[in-house]
C-alpha cells in the first residue's frame, strides 16, 4: 500500500497506470490534517532543524526581513549546488542521523530496521524490480497517450520524429501505438508494438542526445517568439528545433537550463545507488527479466518481411 496526499501528480493516469502494474494499493490521507502523514513529516522537520538550517544561505532569518543587512542576506551567501547539496543530504541521513542513539526508539534508526527484519523476514515477495521495465513504466507520454506510425517517418511525438526498424512492417502503417519518451534524454524514446516496448531513436539523433525535455520546450518557444517577430508562420519540426540547438544561439539561452537538467539527472543516478554505499544491502534479483525488444535484439531481415515474434518475450497485456 502507498499513501499519498492530495497532489495532482499523485492522481494522474501516468502514476494510477504504474500502480495497476506493480499490483500495488493506493491510499489517499485527508487533506488539511497533517496528523495521517505524522511520520514524514516528522522527518521533514527533523531534516529541516537538524540540516537545512544550519547550511548557509538558509532562509530562517528572512522571517525578519527587516532586520537582514546585506551581509548576511541569504542570496549573497548561497554557496551550494544541487549536487552538492544532495551528496552532503545523502551523507547526512545515512551517515550521522541514521546512526545516531534515538530517543524514543532507545537504539540508532539503523539497528533498529535490521532487528525489524531479523524478526519479521525481508518478505522479498513484495520486491519491485528496479530494471528497464520499470524505468519505461516510469517515462511520461504525451497527452493523447499515443501516437500514429507515419509510412516512412516513424512516430511523431513532441514535434520530432522516432524510427525503429519494426515500425517499417505494412501491417504496422497507419496504427496508433502507446508511447513514451525520456525527458532527460530527448533522443530516445519507446513504442507499444505487438505487446513490446520497441526502442525508437529520434531524427537528428547526435543533437538532441541529452538533451532534455524543458531545453526543447524553451528552444521551441524561442523560436515561435522569433517566428512571430518577423511574421511568420511555419510549423516548428524536429529538423527546425535541430538546427537551432546546433547554433550558438541556442547556447546562449539554453545554457543554465542545461546545467540544472544535468544536476538533476546526476542526483537521480546517486539515487539509483551508482555512488551510494547505503544500498548495499539492497535485494539482488537473479535471472532472466528482459521487458524490451530494442534494435540490436533483432537479427537482420528484409523490411517487408513478417514479424517473427517467437523470439521475443511476452512480459505482460497493455
């Protein structure tokens, strides 16, 4: 079960889709009473007190704005960044306060969860498999959830194109098919075809790696402002959105955004566990759990020749 608040991300298709999948139940806790989430927010204000606060650049001493001199206002002395800032947060919650005596539980939070699992089991039943499955699951869509396979083109989503070789079958021309894309990777993307997740790559496919999703949507809203500006009216394609990330221009406007979008994606891989020795003990999962059928998978063939799907692995229903 999961228990959440009232959030609009938490009662979206995306996130109910992703629950279905993991047979997992969701709670929503009634709003205005903070009482039914006591125990984050108990962390939350014991990270705030404990933490946040004492890191300069801290905002507390703005509730007395007008006691603050320009010394020791907050943005004058903001030194950290976002990955820093998380790596320190990492280091603090797993290193000094998971380790330390609690006064209610009488032990440190760590030995305290060990002893829980020596009595009550790991229960490595209710594990969910952190793997590329999981990751599509987790990828937006765009707002009509699919997308139509264009003879040729591929599938359109975002203004640019996506191709993947099975997409070349007769039988697959003119189909709509479930996507999704990878916001911080906008070269890549996934098609639903015949019970699999295909990997599609994007046109263009050396400008737009890496590059993500908030940097397309502000180049393409600079380029309709010039557009606009010199009264024109052109329909904004993946190749017009190229060419713009290809100038200096667009390194000029594009640049902060680039730098917090990679921050953000560096603190999502310490997440995952790559830098993070807390997860050692994390469940390992053995065997066989491929979910996708990507374009090395497949062995070379004629394009109007029929799909074998025998060598593919059929993971779930849609």
């Amino acid at each position: 079960m999961l228990v959440v608040d009232g959030g609009k991300e938490f009662h979206s298709v995306y996130f109910d889709t992703l629950l279905a999948k993991y047979n997992v139940t969701k709670a929503q806790r009634p709003g205005a009473k903070p009482k039914f989430g006591s125990v984050c927010e108990r962390m939350f204000g014991t990270t705030n007190t404990e933490f946040i606060h004492n890191l300069l650049g801290n905002t507390q001493i703005m509730k007395k704005v007008r006691e603050v001199t320009k010394k020791f206002n907050p943005k004058h002395n903001a030194i950290w960044t976002f990955e820093s800032l998380h790596e320190m947060m990492d280091e603090w919650s797993y290193q000094i306060y998971d380790q330390q005596i609690h006064s209610t539980l009488g032990t440190t939070p760590r030995n305290f969860y060990e002893n829980r699992l020596y009595k009550t089991g790991k229960r490595e039943h209710t594990f969910i498999r952190y793997d590329e499955l999981f990751e599509i699951m987790t990828l937006p869509s765009t707002p009509k959830q699919k997308a139509k396979i264009q003879p040729g083109r591929g599938v359109r989503i975002n203004n640019i194109y996506y191709w993947g070789d099975m997409l070349d079958h007769p039988e697959l021309e003119g189909q709509s098919v479930f996507v999704r894309y990878d916001p911080f990777d906008m070269s890549t993307a996934y098609a639903y075809v015949n019970k699999y997740w295909i990997k599609l790559r994007s046109e263009n496919v050396m400008l737009f790696e890496n590059r993500t999703e908030k940097e397309i949507q502000m180049a393409t809203v600079e380029l309709r402002k010039r557009m606009k500006n010199v009264g024109k009216a052109v329909e904004i394609t993946g190749k017009i959105i190229a060419n713009f990330l290809d100038s200096a221009e667009s390194k000029e406007v594009l640049q902060i955004q680039h730098l917090k979008d990679k921050a953000a994606k560096l603190s999502t891989k310490v997440t995952d566990g790559e830098d993070n020795q807390s997860n050692n003990n994390a469940p390992k999962f053995k065997g066989r759990h491929l979910s996708i059928v990507s374009e090395e998978s497949k062995n070379p063939s004629k394009k109007q020749e029929e799909i074998d799907t025998k060598k593919f692995i059929i993971y779930e229903e849609f």
